[in-house]
C-alpha cells in the first residue's frame, strides 16, 4: 500500500498559465499544424479532420458569442465545422448558454491540480505498464462507445496512438486474470509538469477500483520524478471528477467547448 505525499500548488493565475502552456506545447506535438493568432492559436489537422480535439480554434481574451463566431469562421474557413475552445474563466459561463441558445453543441471541463492528501491509500500493485497495441485496442472500445461512423472512429484511434506517441505518454494498465487489459491511463510529461491523461476501465470490469489504482499509480510516478505539478481533466458534468477528488485533485480552471457541423 502506497501513501502518496502531499501536493499544494495554489490555484492561481501562474498555475492556470502553466496548464494551458502545457496543454498548448503537447497539441503542437501532435497535430500538423498550431498557428498563434493574436487571441490564441489555430490548431489544424488534416491528416485527421474528424478529430475536433485538434481541429480547432483556442482563444484566450474575454470575447462575446457573436466575437468568437465571427472569429472562428474567418479562421476556420477551411474545416468542416467550427469547434471553439474558450480558455477564458470568466466569459466562459455566459458563453455556454449563449452557445447551447443558439444550437451548438457544449462541453465544459474541468482542470484539476493534485493539491491535497487521498481520502485514503490506493493499492496500486496490479497497475503494470501496458503495451501500445493493447491500449489502442482498449482505446478503440472506448471510443466505440459514442456510436461513431467506421471513418471517425478510426482516426480517433489513430490520433490517441499519435499523440502518446509525439507526447512520450507512458502507458498504464490492469490486466484481468486472463491477461486482457481493462483498464488504463496515461502518463504525460515535460520534466516540470505531468498529466493523468485517458483514464478509462471496460464496463465488465468497473467497480472494483482499476480506475482508482491507474490514477493513483500515474500521480506515484510523478511524484517520484519530482513533478511540483500534477493535473488531470475531467468532464465537469460526469461523475468521475468525484473520483479524481478522492485520489488529492482540486479544481483548478475550466475550458469551455463549442461546436457546429
């Protein structure tokens, strides 16, 4: 059994900048292209066009709904669709329902830096370092679970496998007695920083805590490579940012996503 050390960074404003530089430099690692505008930058992705997450437009001044379309569309002109990402704390609340009013498709996330003790230990020794064939196969269930078209689904799975790849992840898993994995996240890095990235358990094998053990075990690891900054992000309107809560993170700041076919 594993206690992990205490962690409290503060949620400021130098915190914040540091999570979304982070987040900035990985989707540079991964996409084709990431070009700064003067709101923020143009991520862009042919090689994978149905893969919003880098398709998009990241925008971090306080604009209005009718600003960001107008923005959106004259630098989007090229992708089928428009997918805005607000970085911005205190617009983004009023964007969402402006945003949901006039037909888009909303998301909002929330950033959590580990910044307390876990409400309990974790036993993490069934978490081993899992193989990129057989997280891409768990990732592809995943994935599956949105019903989407063969296309799309296929370049999600080609996009995750590319971006732990550009990103260094370090890949983490529980295998069943069998030897199937069912569980996983991932470990991502720039020396200073890491995140908890694509934790996800099979349905056949949630409620015995693999999901608690491969986030446990990710925030181990870092906290042994001497991180003095560990996040994750989670949905803020599902339930497992309940689970990240009892592991030690706090939220942090939120982003806000929009999106038109």
């Amino acid at each position: 059994m594993t206690k992990m050390r205490r962690s409290a960074p503060s949620a400021s404003v130098e915190v914040l900048g540091r999570v979304v530089a982070f987040v900035h430099e990985q989707l540079a690692k991964t996409a084709d292209e990431l070009r700064p505008i003067d709101a923020g930058c143009v991520v862009s992705t042919p090689s994978l066009p149905s893969v919003w997450s880098v398709n998009q437009i990241r925008v971090a001044p306080p604009l209005g709904f009718k600003s960001l379309i107008q923005l959106a569309e004259e630098q989007l002109a090229a992708m089928r669709y428009v997918h805005i990402v607000s970085e911005n704390q205190e617009t983004g609340p009023g964007l969402e329902g402006a945003f949901r009013a006039a037909g888009w498709k909303t998301e909002r996330e929330v950033w959590m830096v580990l910044a307390d003790e876990p409400d309990r230990e974790t036993d993490t020794s069934m978490v081993v370092d899992a193989g990129e064939d057989e997280v891409t196969g768990l990732m592809r269930r995943w994935f599956a679970e949105d019903e989407l078209d063969a296309g799309a689904l296929d370049q999600l799975v080609e996009f995750s496998r590319r971006e732990a790849r550009a990103c260094g992840d370090r890949l983490l898993g529980v295998r069943s007695a069998d030897g199937h994995l069912v569980a996983v996240s991932k470990l991502r890095s720039d020396g200073r920083t890491a995140q908890v990235e694509d934790v996800y358990t099979a349905p056949e094998s949630r409620g015995r805590g693999f999901g608690r053990a491969v986030v446990a075990r990710a925030v181990e690891l870092a906290r042994d490579d001497g991180h003095d900054l560990i996040f994750i992000t989670a949905d803020d309107n599902d339930w497992p940012k309940k689970l990240y809560a009892r592991v030690g993170f706090r939220p942090l700041g939120r982003i806000w996503q929009f999106h038109h076919d």
